[in-house]
C-alpha cells in the first residue's frame, strides 16, 4: 500500500543516515587514528548505503578513500574506472599510481587536472622528487610555499630543503634551522656545495637538536 511505501522511505532514509554517523565515527580525531580493520569497515559501511541508494555520489567518495587508507589501491582504481558517478578523483587516482610507484603514470593523470589546488601539487612535488627531477620538484615546493599558509608549512620547508640538498649548487644553499631535520638539510646543502666547515657546524647542531628532542 501507499502507507507501507512511504513508512518503508522513511525507514531506508533513517537506515542511511544512521550508517552516516557510524561512518562519521571512524574519522580521524585527536582521540582516535584509525586503524586498518577501520577503513575496512568504513568500506563496508559504504557499501551497505550504496546498496540502499546507489546514486549516492558521497558514499562512493568516502569508499574510494576508505579503499586509499586501507592500502588496497587496485581495488580503488578498478572501482574507479567502473564509476558511472561525475566526480573527479583525479587526485585519488593519480595518489594509487603513486602508491603502485607507476610513477610516470600519476604525472600524467596529475598533468590532466585544470585548475590545480593544494594537495594536487604537493602530491606533484612528491613525485617528482622519486623521479629525481629536483629542479622541478624546486619550482613547486617553491610555488607552495609562496601560496600557503597554514600547519604544514614547516614540514613543506624541510622538503624543500631536502630538494636543495639534492641540487647542489651555492645559490640555492639554504640555511633554515627550524628544526633538527631542516638544519640536517642545510648542513647537507653546505656538504654539496663544498663548505665543509659549515656543513659540520650545522650537521653536529642537528645531532644536539635531535638528542635534546628524544
């Protein structure tokens, strides 16, 4: 009947948004990091609303990441390539190529994307920086670095000087001392540019660093 039809979308539209607040629950907290049996339920969980709705565009984005997170990567992309939902995962494929260390191949997918944002280049630099194309990987942590502001910029500072370790060369030696593992860097930066007695002095400042840390 009529009555039954409607008390049965009612209930389907509860079941979903109760498996939402068990899927809310696996996030990442300050209390909680999830663990590899969680992201596996997490794609259970997302399974389960799909089979409820399956144009629910929201559950397949949090499955593909859930997929990511757990490690299985083909997965991912099989489930990818079989997706009839427009959205763009060009990052999370690219990241899967990456992982598969098809390197070649998440540069390519990366090369696709319009309008680039954050996470886009630095997973850029990241690769970049395997394939050993420091020059490049350079230009952008540089572009980052100059664009962003917010926590991670002390972190995107050690790999940019770890990219300058790489390079060599005088003027792109970079003496930032933050912390023990920028100041390891720019001890290396001195090393390859010849600078023995400064590579020493930064070098024996990051062991004191790194001993007073742990």
């Amino acid at each position: 009947t009529r009555e039954m039809s409607k008390k049965g979308t009612i209930d389907k539209k509860e079941e979903i948004s109760n498996l939402y607040k068990d899927l809310a629950a696996l996030r990442p907290t300050e209390d909680f990091e999830p663990a590899q049996e969680d992201f596996d339920k997490a794609v259970k969980i997302c399974n389960k609303i799909l089979n409820l709705d399956p144009a629910d565009v929201t559950a397949f984005h949090c499955k593909i990441v859930a997929l990511i997170q757990a490690g299985k990567v083909q997965d991912c992309l099989k489930q990818v390539a079989n997706s009839k939902f427009e959205l763009s995962l060009q990052f999370e494929v690219a990241y899967c190529h990456y992982r598969n260390n098809d390197l070649h191949k998440a540069l390519e997918v990366l090369d696709t994307v319009t309008n680039p944002g954050l996470k886009h280049n630095e997973l850029r630099a990241q690769v970049l920086y395997k394939l050993e194309q420091f020059e490049k990987c350079f230009s952008v942590y540089r572009d980052i670095i100059r664009s962003s502001d917010d926590s991670y910029d002390k972190e995107r500072a050690t790999n940019m000087s770890a990219v300058t370790a790489q390079l060599g060369g005088s003027a792109r030696a970079m003496d930032s001392r933050e912390s023990y593992e920028q100041t390891y860097n720019t001890g290396c930066n001195y090393a390859s540019v010849g600078d023995w007695s400064a590579a020493e002095e930064a070098l024996t400042s990051a062991e004191k660093a790194a001993r007073e840390c742990w």
